[in-house]
C-alpha cells in the first residue's frame, strides 16, 4: 500500500472543487462529488479546507493568484496586453465563471481575497498610472475607469457567450472578433491631444 501524499491529494481537491465551482457555484456544488472526482475523502475535504464556501474561496483565490502570474500587468504594448488577457480566459473558462459565481452568490461584500486582492487591483492600477505618466495611454481618465473598461471590452463576450451567439447569428466567437475588441481598446486608452 503506497503511503498517503497530502499535498497531491489537496491538488486533486482543488483541481475538483474548481471544476465543481465553475460548473455549479457555491450553492449547486456538492463536496460528495468534488471527493469523488478527486479520488479524495470527503471528510479530508473538511479538513484540510473547512466548509464548502471556505473551499470556494481558496479556489478563487488560487485561481485569481495563477491569472495574475499569467498575464503581464505593464501597459508598455497594449496589444500584447489585450492578447494575453484574451488568450488567458480562452484557455481558462473557469476563471470567469469563478467570478461569476462569486458576484452571483456572495456580492461584493462576501468577495474573496481581502487585503490580498485589494493589493493586486492596487498594483494594477499604478501600471496604469505609470504607462499614462510616460505618455502611452490617455491621462485624462482615472487609473480604475481605463482598467475596468479594458478587462470589460476583453471579459465580457467570455463571460456571456450567448449574447455573442445572438448579436452574431454567422457564427462569430470572440476569437474572430479579436482585432474589433483590439482596435477598441486602442481607442478607449489613445492617448488624448492636448487643446
């Protein structure tokens, strides 16, 4: 019998509860089904994370920590900075619905992260402060107006896939409409010529 690998267990949980909350949210998620699917004990569950909206919020949080490792955050190219963030949630459905499910559920007031998330979106916004102190994108605009424009222009045809499929009845998915979300984004940042 192969001793007992704690933290491979855990990563199966987390790999489970993730699937589990991104399909169901908080309350449609069921733990007996997170154990099953990550060959774990429900009661380890428990134990190692506390109750299932504990377990929600370290996945979030674990799944807020991997995508802002993964994009870059400087504003220096702006088209890199639309494509990473575009190619992330592509290849990361989860984290939308993630956050999704959070603001459903438990609104801005029950959010994950604390201080923690609060340091990240502060970050966030002084690389937008310093790109329009060097000139690269619109300074007449506060740093929480430009940021919450981008990440809405790029999120939310992932986030709500189904108005895409209505607006566009020929088939178009976000992925053809890339270089629209880019040019738009361009613009909403220009930098503004003095008068």
């Amino acid at each position: 019998m192969a001793p007992r690998d704690p933290e491979a267990t855990k990563a199966r949980i987390f790999e489970a509860a993730t699937s589990e909350f991104a399909a169901y949210g908080i309350a449609g998620a069921r733990v007996d089904r997170i154990a099953r699917n990550a060959q774990a004990n429900k009661q380890l569950i428990y134990a190692y994370f506390g109750d299932k909206e504990q377990l929600f919020h370290q996945v979030l949080e674990r799944a807020m920590v991997d995508a802002a490792s993964a994009v870059i955050t400087d504003i220096d190219d702006v088209d890199l900075w639309i494509d990473q963030h575009i190619d992330y949630h592509r290849d990361h459905p989860e984290f939308l619905r993630l956050m999704l499910w959070e603001a459903l559920e438990l609104g801005p007031d029950g959010a994950s992260g604390g201080e923690a998330r609060i340091g990240r979106y502060a970050q966030k916004q002084a690389k937008v402060a310093d790109a329009q102190g060097r000139g690269l994108i619109r300074a007449d605009m506060p740093p929480p107006v430009v940021l919450m424009l981008m990440l809405s222009m790029i999120n939310y045809p992932r986030a709500v896939p189904q108005v895409v499929r209505f607006l566009f009845s020929d088939g178009s998915d976000p992925e053809s409409l890339r270089e629209w979300f880019k040019d738009a984004v361009r613009r909403v940042v220009a930098p503004v010529d003095p008068v």
